[in-house]
C-alpha cells in the first residue's frame, strides 16, 4: 500500500482529512489543493488503486454529465492520520509545499 508521499499527495490527503466522511468532487479538491487537473486525478487514480480511496459517480440531473466522487476507504484513513502525525502537526500538504510556515 505505499504510496508516494510528495508534497502533491500530502495536500490531497489533507484535504480528505478535513471533512473525513464526506464525499468530495475532483473539481472541489482541485479548488481546495490548488492542484491542476494533470496532478490531482493521478494521485486521485493512485490512491484509488491502492484501495485508499473508494469512488463513485454521481448521477447528475438530466443534461449535465455525471461527476465522480471520492472519500477514504477505513485503510485509507488510517494510513492519511498516520502518515499526517508523521509529517507535521496539520496542514501537511500545505506545510510540504511551503504554502505556510511549520
């Protein structure tokens, strides 16, 4: 199950971690990281593979195309608590990046 930890994916599991149980769109977490798409969905893909992630698409309403959506899996969430202790005391991604000051 690893999963390289660069400073791109320790965004996306920051920002998994702030609302855990909530569904999140590829779109919002692009907002939310400030990650362009070409960087998001192969870590979005990664995490997905290595069962960290579980997925779904969302049946929009008629005309507008369907949207996939993305949350923790149980695994997935232990191993994003686990490694944020690791790497910093919250906003790891952010921190990782240098976004903000540790």
């Amino acid at each position: 199950m690893k999963l390289r930890l660069s400073p791109q994916t320790l965004l996306v599991l920051d920002a998994f971690l702030e609302q855990v149980e909530d569904w999140k769109y590829g779109y919002d977490l692009s907002r939310i990281t400030g990650l362009k798409s070409g960087t998001l969905y192969p870590i979005l893909m990664r995490m997905a593979e290595r069962k960290l992630l579980e997925t779904q698409w969302e049946q929009g309403e008629p005309g507008k195309p369907p949207r996939h959506m993305y949350r923790f899996t149980p695994d997935g969430l232990r191993y994003a608590r686990a490694n944020a202790r690791a790497n910093s005391s919250g906003g790891l991604g952010q921190v990782a990046l240098g976004l903000v000051e540790a």
